[in-house]
C-alpha cells in the first residue's frame, strides 16, 4: 500500500509520496520489497494515489529488484480497503497486505503460517508498542482470536499494548465485505463487520521491528535504529570501519573524520577537515567542505553544504544548498532546494518548505511555510554566477543560453569564449547548444580572455557574446558573463529581459533548418593584437627600450601579449605565461606581485606588471620594486593620461578618491561620475567625449580601444605614457596624493533597507548629498557612501577623511547611526 501522502512529514514529503523517502539512502519501501523477496515473496501490487509516477518511475515493473510489480491507481480516495479492493482483479489467493511506508523486519512467515493454520479468514499482525495511543489497539483471547477493536483510545482506554501495524494476511473472500467505488477502511469497516458475521478472524503477535515512521521525530529515529542495529534492512555501501559504511563512488579527504555508525552515499565528496558524527547519512552526491560538522543529521541526495556548516539533529532535503557558516539546531528539517545563505542560523524545530530562500545572516526562529523573499535573481553584480554542477548545471546553461537567444533577433552571431577549466568547457558547450537551438550562431573563440572576447563584439556581424569562466572569489565557482555589440556588459534592462524569459521558459524554438551554426572566429589574436598596437606610439615606445617583467597569471592574456611586446622592442622577462587551470585555481594577487616585485628589483627592470587571470584587473610594480595600491595605480594614470586626453571628460565611480577628480579638473577635464557596478563605468565610458576610466580595484578602460577593463591595453598605455613623458613610473607615484579611505558593511535584513536609506535621506537634510548610487553625504572633513548591498543583507560604507583619524570617526558614526535604525 504506497498511496499516502505523508502530511505529518512534511516538508519532506511536499515533492515525494511517502513510500520514497529514503532511509539509509534507498526509499523506505524498497525495505519493504526486500522484507518480501526474504519470505519468498515476488508477486506484488503496488495500490498508489498520490504522485503515483514517482513510485512507477523508480521501481517500474520491478524486475530490477527481482520481483514482478503491477500498480492500480486510486482515483479518488478509497480507504485502506477500498484501495486494496481496487487491486482484486490481482488477488485470486491468498494475500499479504503491508504498507509501503514504515520500516520493519518482522517475520512475515510467522503470520502467514499462523493463517492457514487455524484456518482463519483474516489475520492481523500485531506489535507491541510503548504509546499505544496514535494507533489501534487489538485485544485478542487466549487462542488468538480477536475480541475487539479499539480506534485511537484515551490513556483511560488503554487496555492493551498491541496494536494493528497494518500487516493482514487475508483470503479473497473478504472482499464481500468491501463495498466498490465507495471510502472503506479495515481496522473500523471491514474487521467489525467480520467479527459481527462470526468469521474467523485472528491476530497474530509479530516478532521483530516495527515503526511507523509517520513523524519527522520517528524519520530520525528510523536511522538511528537502523545503524545501532536494530533493524535488519540493507545499507548500501561498504563498512570500512564499524559501523561506518561508504558507498561505491564516494571520495573522502583522509583528513575528514568519521565516528560510526554512520552512511555516505554514492559519489558524495567530502572535504578535509570536515566531520561526520554518529548517526549521520549522507545521500548520493552530496558535496561537504571543509570544516563542516554533522551530527545526527540526514542529508538527502545532491546537497551542497559549505564550510564550516554546523548542523545537529537536522534533516536536510534533495539539492538544498547550504552556504558557509550556516547553523541548524535540534528538529531543524529543510526541504527540497531550499537555499541558506552564508552565516544564517535557523533555530531548533523549525521547518523550512521547498525551494524557499533564506537570506545570509538572518536568524530564523519561526518556520518558513508561505512566506518566501523568492527565489534568488538570476543576474548578480557580475553575471549568473554559483557553484559549477551545483547551482550552474549544464541544464541551467542551456536554459539560460536559449533565453538569451529568444532576446536576440533569430540568426545573429554570438561570441562565446572561455577559460581552461573544466567547469567553462562543459557549460559553455551547453550553452552554445541552446543558443544553436534558439536559432543564434556562434563564433567560437575558444579559450580567451574576457577582454580579447569583448573586442570581436564590436565585428559588424555579432549581436552580442558570452564568457564563462571560474570566479575569482571561488575555484569551485563560475561565472557567465554577457556583453552587448560594444563588448560592454549588458545593461540591467536586457538582464531582467533574460531573467523574465528564463523564469517563464518563455524560449523560442526554431525549425531544424533554422538551427544555429557554429564557427571559430579566424585570426582572432592577431585582430586583437593588431588593435591594441593602434593605440600607442609604437616608435616612441620602442625607443625607450624598456625592460618589463609580466606576470600572465596562467591566464589567456598569455596568447596574443608577446607578440605585441615583441613589436615594441621591450626586454620582456614573462612569468607564468600560458593557461592553466591549477594555477588559475591557486591565483592570489598579493603572491604573484611580491613575486613581480622581487623580479623587478633583481633584474633592474623599468616596470613590472600582474595581470590576473581574466586579463582585466592590472597591478603595476615600479622601478624600485613598490607595488602600487589601486588607488595609486589610479593617481599615476590620470596624472598620466591628462596630458593627452582624447576626450574632454574621465570616468569614475562615485567611490573615487576626492584627489582623483581634482588631478583631471586640474588639467581643465570633467569627471562624469558613475554608479560604482562595473556595467555602469562601462556604459559612461562608451560615451562621446570620455577619454579615459577607470576603478579603484584595478581596472582601466581605454575607450578608444575598447570601453571595458583590459590589462593588456593598460599596460601598453602605461608604456606609452611613461615613453612620452620621458619618466619613470617609481617619479610618478612619488608625486601622487594620498587617500584616506575605509570601507564597512552594515548587516541589514532585507526587509529594512529600503527604511534605512528613507531615514538616512531624511537625517541628511540640508547637507551636501549626492544621489548618483546609494546616499553620499558629502562633510567638512571628507564624505560617505551609503549604499545597500544588491544580493546580500549588508549595507555598504564607504568612507574618505582629510585624515585615516576622520575617515575612522565617520565610518564609525555613520555604521552606529544604521544600527541604531534597525533596533
């Protein structure tokens, strides 16, 4: 009997009947076909109701367990009874009756010889239980047969401890006693009914385990009976120490720690560090970092839990994903893709539904039935990024890529390129897939860098392209990323343009013969490289001669930079220059340029540069070895690039240094500020009449080249600024000013941002205030940035002072001001 749905155990069972819960990582009546086949048992009717495909879908006709399965359907509810009657067509003998959903071993054979021994129409199997009172008690004489029923009794009415457990063994005659197409129930319609019509009708005490796991309390106390040993059902895997069993596939760091008794499943990973406790099953292919902490907990197959997750006495459901820090107490269940993010606490027996979203940082005390934020946008500060095979499956990307399609007129060209990680490669072969099938071409660069990919959008023949490639924050991360026919990122519009698509699956289709095709994009570095010679005084520079250590970063930058470095007659000393994933996966900024840096001062070298991995972000050593912070490297290219502007403004961020705009106003040039988003400086750049941006984390733009982030092409225009100078760039950065910047983030929940930015307007009446991004209040002493974070719960400052002393006395008035709002 599989047809129950498992209210009491929800959320477990809001996607999934009860029958396919899993208990020790195989469905709980897949224990039950097992308990059969061990009594000989191989012809089974399965009665099923509701989600009746999953059932079907996973056992089929049941020759993969060694039985023979067939199903009858419930169209409307039909009791216990009916749903059997509903079977009879199948039972012309004898027949057992068990439920498909508690968790058992107990001797079918006793009760089925008890049967035919004393000749009896029904037998009913009883155990004995401590609680009697959820259940229906069976009061039996001396010889076994039964005197009465008592349904769901008071303490008062307690008189027996053995109680139904639902396992009859019954003759097809009692199915006189069961009305057709009509509710009828055993223990309250059919068994009085026998016992009235004086037909032998007895019970049969059950040796072994029996548990109704119709509770989420029972649900944990199944596992743990199963791994003390209680309960003889199958577990997967092998026990490679005791009590500790590890499925075929699974990869365990020898640095993690096991205490038995417990499961890992199937192909699950499980990092250094992290430690499973007694009593801990984990489910096929779920992923645990490192430091982690289990304890007494089931997780569910394909879940992602972060580092450093602590969880105890928690139920985790399918796919949930579990950021870092995150913390379950006792009786916590999470359903079915729930997502916890970064360092959220959700309290004891609290129970969050399927596919809701709990934000970073909350704490969450009461359960999350209804009520959702919703699910997480799409597009985040840098594009659709997660954790590759995760959050990014290769059925996201295809999905995703056939949205964008659907956004773009049929037959435009694409570029799509990628970094030479495993991850890139496999999503962006879904992703051509679904832009060939939403009815775009694509051209295909291969493995590139971000800037080499923006510069073939601005061919009169693309409509847009594509980046995948790993995040810099996360190896296990990726990120993809989209441009517009300029090579900038696209605007906020067409993101929400491709969400909507995305969320409605609203993607267009077309004919096989509309199909999309694919190319490689020919001479694609030399088009590039050809370019960026363009935008420097080749002659002036190789006169100067310079000698240049580069730091590639294991990146694509590596492909096309030597051959123009080669042109300008530079002594070049190339670190790390070709790609690679490990060392893209082990890249640390501050390591490659202490490392430039020793090389420059060893070798005598003019300049030294890192460019990372991307070949978007530029750190720059000069000639006596100092590595240059952002907002020097900043400083050092206006004072530069103001002495031939081609352009009558620069583009910054609202987040600049004040001595930024006042080095470009200076030399008689505008400052256009932006928003500080990468896609913001990057559409003011590709306006007429801006000559030059940049950011404070290392990014230029040359706007005439390309209005995007390009290492290489700041390189080169450092070079060709410091040949037309005639100076060095250590004289440079000797002559800059210094900033006195902080920056904070304010934990805000969610739901109060939108208060804090009305209350913070409101305390700044009458001052200086900018409303470009955020609130930026601008003082005597120096200014802030107020500004809510886009995908977490913080609230950002950004803090400048006269002095470090007034930058530190403004983020702290300003960061107790945003405290004192969310009391």
């Amino acid at each position: 009997m599989a047809g129950g749905e498992g209210t009491r155990l929800r959320p477990l069972t809001s996607n999934a009947p009860k029958p396919m819960l899993p208990l020790v990582n195989r469905p709980m009546m897949e224990h039950i076909i097992d308990l059969l086949k061990r009594h000989g048992i191989e012809d089974i009717v399965v009665t099923v109701a509701f989600m009746a495909n999953n059932i079907r879908n996973y056992f089929g006709d049941g020759s993969e367990f060694g039985v023979r399965m067939t199903y009858a359907a419930e169209e409307t509810p039909l009791g216990t009874a009916g749903s059997v009657r509903n079977a009879m067509d199948e039972l012309d003998d004898t027949f057992l009756v068990i439920s498909g959903d508690v968790l058992t071993d107990v001797d079918l054979g006793a009760v089925i010889q008890a049967h035919q021994e004393q000749g009896a129409l029904a037998t009913i199997g009883l155990v004995r239980v401590e609680n009697p009172l959820e259940y229906g008690i069976v009061i039996t004489r001396d010889d076994g047969t039964i005197e009465r029923f008592l349904e769901k009794p008071t303490w008062g009415q307690v008189f027996s401890d053995t109680i139904n457990s639902g396992i009859y063994v019954l003759d097809p005659k009692v199915f006189d006693y069961i009305a057709a197409d009509t509710p009828v129930d055993f223990s309250s319609d059919v068994f009085p009914a026998l016992l009235d019509d004086g037909e032998k009708l007895i019970g049969a005490v059950c040796e072994g385990y029996w548990e109704d796991v119709g509770t989420l309390p029972a649900y944990v106390r199944a596992h743990k009976d199963i791994l003390d040993g209680r309960v003889e059902v199958g577990i997967p895997g092998f026990e490679m120490a005791d009590g500790v069993f590890v499925a075929e596939g699974a990869e365990v760091h020898p640095e993690a720690v096991i205490t038995g008794p417990a499961v890992v499943g199937d192909n699950c990973f499980v990092d250094a560090g992290a430690r499973l406790g007694e009593y801990t099953v984990l489910g096929m292919g779920v992923r645990l970092r490192s430091n982690a902490e289990l304890e007494r907990t089931v997780v569910h197959e394909n879940a992602y839990l972060g580092e450093s997750v602590k969880l105890r006495g928690t139920v985790v459901g399918r796919a949930a994903d579990l950021r870092r820090n995150v913390r379950c107490e006792e009786g916590v269940v999470l359903g079915d893709e729930v997502f916890i993010g970064e360092d959220a606490v959700i309290s004891t027996d609290v129970k969050v539904y399927p596919f809701k979203t709990v934000e970073g940082g909350a704490v969450v005390n009461t359960s999350l039935i209804w009520e959702s934020r919703g699910a997480r946008s799409l597009f985040g500060r840098g594009g659709v990024s997660g954790l590759a095979n995760v959050d990014i499956t290769s059925e996201l990307a295809a999905k995703l890529a056939l949205a964008y399609a659907t956004s773009l007129k049929r037959n435009t060209t694409v570029v799509v390129s990628r970094d030479s990680s495993r991850s890139a490669r496999m999503l962006k072969r879904a992703m051509m897939s679904g832009l060939n099938a939403g009815g775009v071409n694509v051209m295909d660069l291969e493995v590139a860098s971000v800037p080499l990919t923006r510069f073939h959008c601005r061919n009169v023949a693309v409509g847009g392209a594509v980046s995948l490639r790993i995040s810099p924050d996360d190896p296990d991360a990726v990120i993809i990323r989209f441009f517009d026919t300029d090579g900038a990122d696209i605007t906020e519009e067409q993101q929400r343009k491709i969400e909507r698509l995305f969320g409605r699956e609203d993607f267009r289709r077309v004919r096989p013969a509309d199909i999309g095709d694919i190319d490689l994009v020919p001479r694609a570095l030399e088009q590039y490289a050809v370019a960026l010679e363009q935008t420097i005084d080749v002659k002036a520079v190789a006169e100067r001669h310079f000698k240049v250590v580069v730091d590639y970063s294991y990146g694509s930058t590596s492909f096309a930079m030597p051959n123009v470095l080669s042109k300008l007659r530079a002594e070049v000393l190339a670190v790390n220059p070709f790609a690679s994933t490990s060392g893209v996966l082990s890249y640390d900024r501050d390591t490659h340029t202490s490392g430039v840096a020793e090389l420059v001062k060893a070798s005598g070298a003019d300049l030294g540069a890192v460019l990372d991995p991307s070949g978007e972000q530029l750190t720059l050593v000069d000639d006596t070895g100092r590595v240059l912070t952002d907002d020097e490297l900043l400083f050092c290219f206006l004072d530069l690039v103001c002495d031939r502007l081609l352009g009558d403004s620069v583009a910054l961020p609202v987040t600049a240094p004040r001595a930024a705009a006042e080095i470009v106003r200076s030399r008689g040039y505008h400052v256009r500020w932006t928003k500080t988003s990468v896609a913001a400086l990057m559409e003011a750049a590709s306006e007429p009449g801006v000559g030059f941006g940049a950011n404070r984390e290392g990014g230029v733009i040359l706007p005439g080249f390309l209005p995007a982030f390009d290492a290489a092409g700041g390189l080169l225009k450092m070079l060709d600024l410091l040949a037309t100078r005639g100076a060095q760039l250590s004289e440079i950065r000797a002559a800059a000013p210094t900033a006195h910047l902080l920056h904070e983030a304010v934990v805000t929940p969610w739901e109060q941002k939108g208060t804090v930015m009305r209350s913070l307007v409101e305390q700044t009446h009458g001052r200086d205030v900018d409303l470009i991004d955020g609130v930026k209040v601008h003082h005597a002493s120096g200014w802030v940035l107020v500004l809510p974070d886009p995908e977490e719960p913080v609230t950002h400052l950004w803090v400048e002072g006269d002095t470090m002393a007034e930058a530190k006395t403004l983020v702290q008035e300003y960061a107790r001001r945003i405290r004192q709002m969310l009391r």
